[in-house]
C-alpha cells in the first residue's frame, strides 16, 4: 500500500511569471504562502508589469 499523499492532492498554486500551475513542493514547506514562482527560472524573470 502507498503512503502519503497522492501528487492530485497537493495544493497548487499559478506562476507568476509563466502562468503555469504547480504543485507544493516540501521545500516550500513552512514558506508556502510567499512562493509565487514555479523555478529559479521564472523567479529570475520576474513577474510581467501590466502598463
């Protein structure tokens, strides 16, 4: 029998950057609630300014 949580049940969350959902990941564990970005990738982009 599998333990743990199923990938479907992992709260997810829209980039910024690349509006692309994704998942929690355990290393955003206790800093879920500032992440905005997918990857270092689209961090280092940054989020598009709306004119």
């Amino acid at each position: 029998m599998p333990r743990g949580i199923a990938k479907a049940d992992l709260p997810t969350k829209v980039c910024a950057a690349c509006a692309r959902p994704f998942a929690w990941r355990k290393k955003w564990e206790r800093d879920w609630d500032n992440v905005r970005f997918c990857s270092d990738r689209c961090r280092a982009k940054g989020a598009p300014t709306s004119p």
